[in-house]
C-alpha cells in the first residue's frame, strides 16, 4: 500500500473541488454564516481514526479535536498553551455543543509508549512532548500492568480504553462541563474504534465496559 502524497492530494483536492464543492455550494454559503455543530469528538491524530469518515458525516456536522492518544488534559490554570482546553472552552461555551465524544481506538501508539514507558527521560524534540503528554496516563498504568503486564494487545487495549476513562475524568474537572453535564445540557461519551475489524464500541460509564454500537 502507498500512501499519497502532497502532490497526490492536490488531485484529491481539484476532486472535491468539481464533486465536493461545487454541487453543495448552497450549504457551503449556509457554512459561510458559522457552524452550528451539537457534537464535540475528541480523537487520536492517528491517520487510521478520522471521525469525520468513521461518522459519515459533512463539512459543519461536528467539531473535532484530535491530538496524541485523544487526551484530555485536567483543568490547569498552568502557563502555557493549553490547546485542547481552549478547543473545549470554544466547543462548550461558544458553540454550545450539546454531546462531547471521546474516541480512544485500537493499535494506539501513545498509549503503547504509555505502557512501555519508552520515551520516559526523553529530551522535548526527541520524545519528550509525548513523554509529558502521556504521563496523563501514569496513574492508570500500574493496575493494567499488573494484571496484564506491559506488552502485548491485552494490555495495549486495557490502556486504550482506560485512556478513554481518564480523558472523560478529565473533562470533568472543567467547571463548565461539570455544571453543564449537572444541568443536563451536555452529555459526556466515551468510545472506542477498533481498527482491526473497523467496529465503534461504545462506554456504558455505569459498568465501565465497552459494547458494540
Ligand atoms: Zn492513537
């Protein structure tokens, strides 16, 4: 399998141009006037787990965020720049997304480096922005190690949809989605896309277990 290039998906682009954008531009002047997306899907930057493709969905239909692991930091008042915080105050507060998905998926590679802890000590540039990054993850490694060891798909999966756990723990340390979910104007969802068979499962928060949707 090759994978395209830019020059290859510039083609892609004149494509969209004559069948994608030309017969709907109609709803491309209706997007003109602002997006009016009810979901929020957080998902891994993975090229294998695009939600606007898993969903079927259109240009406008949901607000995506996507970084390594599909993680969501907890609420820090910190320096920096918080990118997936400010994503999420924009989704919640100025979009007023009512649904926020949070989609972990099969063969992740930061939750790998998560278990095997590969890139621990790395220097930022060389590993260690994922380094940091993934440490969200630290405090779920030791139970999943313990029962099922670092390697292997068993442990990778536990830490995969353990990471979709966190993220949602996470999400509500956000004052403004705690008191949202509270007055039942956003519901919080974990997922999970597994690769292997292309099948979206789904968290039932109150077992902690994931089942087909
Ligand atoms: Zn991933």
């Amino acid at each position: 399998m090759t994978t395209p290039e830019l020059s290859d998906l510039l083609q892609g682009y004149h494509r969209f141009r004559e069948h994608g954008w030309k017969p709907e531009r109609e709803r491309w002047a209706t997007l003109r006037e602002g997006q009016e997306p009810r979901v929020m899907v957080i998902a891994c930057a993975d090229s294998r787990v695009d939600p606007a493709h898993i969903f079927d969905v259109r240009p406008g239909e949901i607000f995506v965020v996507r970084n390594v692991a599909a993680l969501v930091p907890p609420f820090e008042t910190t320096p920096g720049h918080h990118g997936v915080s400010a994503a999420l105050e924009f989704a919640v507060q100025v979009l007023k997304v009512r649904e926020i998905v949070v989609m972990g998926h099969g063969m992740c590679g930061g939750c790998k480096a998560a278990l095997t802890q590969e890139l621990h000590g790395t220097e930022p540039g060389k590993g260690g922005f994922i380094a940091d990054w993934i440490e969200m993850l630290d405090k779920v490694r030791e139970p999943i190690a313990r029962e099922f060891g670092t390697e292997g798909r068993a442990a990778e999966r536990a830490m995969e949809q353990a990471a979709v756990k966190v993220s949602l723990e996470n999400l509500r340390t956000f004052p403004c989605v705690r008191e949202k979910e509270k007055r039942g104007d956003l519901t919080l969802r974990g997922a999970f896309f597994a690769i292997s068979d292309g099948a979206l499962h789904l968290l039932d928060e109150a077992t902690g277990t994931f089942t087909p949707a």
